[in-house]
C-alpha cells in the first residue's frame, strides 16, 4: 500500500501534473519579465533610456490571489545599467502591491515602491494577457513609475515590459 502511494506521487511529480488543483483560492502564481523604461521626465528635463545609457530592470515577483479579482503582488526588480562600454547592477526594487482583474485578460496593478537607491514612490502598471496557455501565460504591461527622494526632483516614467507568468 505504501509503495503505491509513493509511486502516484513519483509519477506525478514526473509528470508535471500538479498533486492538487489551483482552481480554489487563495490560488498563487508567480511571473518573471523584463522591463524596458522608456523615457523618464521631471521638472528639468525628458530623458530617454536609450540616448545616454540603457537601463533594463528584471521584475520577478509572487501573486496570491484572493479570488479571481483581487490578489496581493510581491515584486522584486533588480536593474542593469549600461553605460560608457561598463555594465553594472544599479539599483534593487522591492514593488508590494495590489492585483486587481479587470476582466478580458486585462489586469491594473497599484504598488508601492521602495528602492535601493534611496528612491520611493508608487506604480500603476496596466497589463493584458496575450497569449493564455493552460500553465502559463505571456502578458504586456505598461508601468508608469512615479519616483520621490534622495534628492533628485520627483520624476514620472514610462515603460514597456514583457513577461510570462505561470
């Protein structure tokens, strides 16, 4: 009897097919992307990313979804900036926040922002599953990243990042 039950759970885990359901909730997921900041403004001036330097920021994070509308989001984002033939991580961002589905694949995110540069704020992110498989998905965002502190003028940017999610 025993060696039964270890054999369904090897099979299973060899498999791939999950032990348990995550059609109940709380349900979580997970997702990894890569972001690209297009342009930065502040009082002074627009900075695009790709005339100086170019940044490029790796969010990662961990969904738990509530119900099928409303789920809490843990993110962190290490960046990547190049510049004068020298690349370097340049900053980490922890990103908690909301989920909320609006329905059709689109999703809006509110998430508070808290970075290793001295840097804080807020970041809307509106997304849009484009490609739904049964274990995995792809999706489109656009963060607006709306950043405070360390002396540096408050700055808005925007972004485009692309991810799977799983």
């Amino acid at each position: 009897m025993q060696f039964r039950i270890w054999a369904i759970i090897a099979f299973t885990l060899i498999s791939g097919t999950p032990l348990f359901s995550q059609d109940t909730y709380p349900k979580i997921t997970a997702y990894t992307s890569v972001l690209h900041p297009l342009i930065t403004i502040n009082h002074k001036e627009a900075v695009p990313n790709f005339r100086d330097y170019y940044l490029v920021i790796f969010p990662s994070g961990i969904n738990i979804w509530k119900n099928s509308k409303m789920a809490f989001s843990v993110e962190f984002a290490p960046s990547i900036k190049v510049e004068k033939g020298m690349s370097k991580m340049s900053n980490f961002l922890f990103h908690p926040g909301i989920l909320i589905a609006l329905g059709k694949g689109f999703t809006f995110a509110g998430r508070a922002a808290f970075e290793t540069s001295g840097r804080y704020g807020f970041t809307p992110v509106f997304g849009k599953t484009v490609i739904k498989k049964k274990k995995h998905g792809f999706y489109v965002a656009t963060p607006f990243p709306v950043r405070f502190g360390n002396d540096q003028p408050a700055s808005f940017t925007a972004g485009l990042q692309l991810g799977i999610s799983f």
